[in-house]
C-alpha cells in the first residue's frame, strides 16, 4: 500500500477496532462521514465530532439505516466547535471526562470560508489551524495515556492538502509575528483560498514537530499528515476551475474515495508493522508517501511557528500549557 498500491479497500483492509476509541473532528459529512462509517463497521466506538447536533443525529442515522448493525461499533455525537480556540480547548477538556483512552484522534474538519475575523485571525486560519492545535493539545495527556497501555496503536491523523503547495512565496515565510499566522490575501485573487493553502503549510509543520516532541518523550504515537485528494466537498466554495482551467468534475474524487487515505493513516495495519516508517509522514491517495514543500520540513520554521501559536493562543486566553 505504501508504494502506490491503489486497491486499497476499507472493508477488507484496516485492523479490528473493537475497544479502540475514536475521534473524527468534522464527521457529520463529507470525508468525516465516511470515516466515521468504515471505523465504526471495524467495531471501533466513534465520536462523532460536530458542532450541530441536529446534523449529527441526522449523518449517524443515516450510517445506521445504511449498514451499522449491533455488532459493529457505536457512533457518538460530540460537540466540538472550532470557531474559536476557547471553544476548542472547552470540547477536549469535556472529552477528557469522558473517556479513559483515545486511540485514534482524526483532525478532519478544514476550512470555513468566510472574511470574518477574531482577534486579528482570519476563521480559515482559526478552524483548520488554531483550534485543531490546542484541541490536539488538549488530548495529548489521554493519546499519552493511551500509548503506555500495552498492545497500543496511538494515532494522530492530520488532514492536510497538496493546496499547501500553492502558499504565495513559501521560502520566505518565517514565524515572528502575529500576522505570520494569519496573513491578509485580501487583494489577491482567490484570497480565502490562499489563506486556506496557507493553513495546511502550517498544519503540516506542526504536526512534524508534534512528531518529533512525542519521538524526543519516547512516547509511541504516530502522526500522519493526509491529503484526501481533490474532493468534491468545496468546490462551490473554492473555485477549482478558476484555478486549472479544467471542469472541476474531471478533478474530483467522490468523498467515499477522499476518506480512503485518512482511513489508511488512522487503522491500516501496514502502519501499524512499519511505524517508524510513517512517523511524521504525508500521504497521498491512497497511502502514497509523497514530499510536502521543504520549507514546512525545517526545524527552525516549525519551532517559530510553535512558539508563536502558544503566544498568539495565549493572546486570546487559551492557554495551551
């Protein structure tokens, strides 16, 4: 599966999850519905995470009418809201109280376009970078916890973007101030994308230095960077035709296949044999390794970027300590 093997198939391919818990940010559509289904089918006890909790019991009912019978595993709705880090801390801290292990955390939910702005931080930059890390954070005493049980398989899966590669000037991007994190495009075309695309080249840095902080503790969890794919989840909101000049449909995956890679990531046992090997990695579909942009791999950009995030959080009364 690693090198390119694209028969890849969700039913047939990922380890028995009975007793394993896990958490899918963004699961009531799209890529996150999808995940959520094949890992419950695995016998896996799934929240659900979601803001609206109508739209939830709707996405698990219908999960359930399609195919989850008694014995697969359970679907929970659980409320999370990344529109702002205080909100995000707030719904890991709750997680904390009800569960005793988490062994898989899935960091699905992406981009919300929009202008709006929170303390100086544009929403893209708040719900696809700022409130995954301090809900990720948040968690890690329980992921920790989970690890030192014998037999586990901690893992923490990030879904990224290959849109990562098109950040306007990314060998000059340094982490200093607080406009680093979240810079206006607002004059350029396709702003809210751009701002997006900026995002992932942060979320895929961190979450290599989150590797290296958990590798440095000895502590055995794997983080993984995915890239779903072009998935046809946003394409009413980021014009992709605009952008390649082709029809986004010849583009496209369906959000069935977009899930293929995080749920390769999160329960193939091919990670689980070589876990060195996919430490820190980023896949591609489905379950290619591939090479984000260098300039997220530097060590230095990345500790800006961490030391800069816990102020920028602080500044707007999160705590991540």
């Amino acid at each position: 599966m690693g090198s390119g093997n694209s028969k890849f198939n969700p039913a047939t391919d990922l380890l028995d999850l009975q007793g394993k818990v896990v958490l899918v940010t963004g699961g009531n559509r799209g890529i996150g519905l999808e995940t959520v289904r094949h890992l419950a089918r695995r016998g896996a006890k799934v929240y659900l995470g979601a803001r609206s909790e109508s739209s939830a019991n709707e996405a698990i009912k219908r999960l359930q009418s399609e195919g989850l019978e008694p014995g697969n595993g359970e679907i929970i709705w659980f409320k999370v809201d990344l529109s702002h880090p205080k909100l995000a801390k707030e719904a890991a801290e709750e997680f904390l109280t009800k569960e005793k292990r988490l062994d898989v955390l899935i960091n699905n939910a992406g981009g919300m376009p929009g202008d709006d702005r929170t303390d100086g931080m544009h929403i893209i930059t708040i719900v696809s970078y700022l409130s995954p890390f301090i809900f990720t954070q948040t968690l890690t005493p329980l992921l920790n916890e989970t690890a030192s049980l014998p037999d586990s398989d901690v893992r923490i899966i990030n879904v990224a973007s290959e849109a990562h590669k098109m950040t306007p000037s990314p060998s000059t991007i340094r982490f200093h101030a607080k406009e680093d994190l979240s810079p206006d495009y607002t004059r350029r075309f396709l702003s809210n994308f751009l701002v997006y695309c900026y995002t992932k080249f942060c979320f895929i840095s961190w979450t290599k230095a989150l590797q290296r902080r958990f590798n440095a503790s000895d502590v055995s969890i794997t983080c993984i960077n995915v890239h779903p794919g072009a998935v046809d989840t946003f394409s009413h909101k980021f014009p992709l035709a605009a952008i390649t000049g082709l029809p986004t449909r010849l583009l496209m995956l369906t959000p069935v296949q977009g899930a293929y890679t995080s749920l390769f990531a999160a329960a193939s046992p091919v990670v689980a044999k070589e876990k060195d090997k996919y430490k820190g990695a980023y896949l591609k579909p489905f379950g290619v390794f591939v090479k984000p942009l260098k300039e997220t791999e530097d060590e230095d950009r990345q500790e800006e970027l961490w030391k800069l995030t816990e102020d920028a959080l602080t500044e707007m009364g999160v705590s991540s300590g």
